[in-house]
C-alpha cells in the first residue's frame, strides 16, 4: 500500500464519502418527522428525524449535512437522526428544500 502524504491521497481511497448529501433519486419523496425532546438527556435539549428510509450510507450522509448546516454535533442511532439542540425549524428547512416532506411533531 502506498504511503498516504495528503488528505487528498485519502479522499482519493474513498470517494463515495466526498460531498454532502443529495436526496436518492430513485425514490420518491419521504415523509419525515421532526421531533423535539429532551427526555433522558439530562435535560438537554435535542432534535430528532424520525422516518427515513435508505441505506445506512444515505442516512449519515444527510446526518452529517445536518450536522453541518447548524454547527453541532449529533448521532444517528436505531433508523433515528438526533441533532443536538432545538434545531428544528432549520432542519426542516433544509429537508423541504431538497425535496422531502416534514412534519413537525411535538412541543
């Protein structure tokens, strides 16, 4: 294997992971939740994206967009994007904007 000298030798390993997210274009829209919560977080207060249905690779690229487009950080855990902090209406935004439908559901 040959000696990496950049981070454009590594982009070049794995340029499936270059970019931002991109709605598939096979299927059609999704019908996505937002949800606010902050239960069994110590308080904390979270968003959460409920509802998206794709491969694992589609579903943190758009987390990672998320992640991005309100400067925090975040997780994706059991089918379940969660955003910390009470993001809900950028995120929702953002969603529209690329084509999915988003409900807001709670507080």
């Amino acid at each position: 294997m040959a000696k990496l000298n950049s981070l454009s030798d590594l982009k070049n390993l794995f340029p499936e992971a270059e970019g931002t997210y991109q709605p598939p274009k096979t299927s059609e829209k999704q019908h996505l939740e937002a949800h606010f919560s902050n239960k069994g977080r110590g308080g904390k207060t979270v968003t959460i994206i409920k509802g998206f249905s794709g491969s694992d690779l589609e579903i943190k690229k758009l987390a990672k967009s998320l992640k991005s487009l309100c400067g925090v950080g975040g997780t994706v855990k059991n089918g379940e994007i969660i955003i910390q902090g009470n993001f809900r209406d950028k995120i929702m935004d953002f969603l529209r904007d690329v084509g999915h439908q988003v409900k807001r559901v709670g507080g």
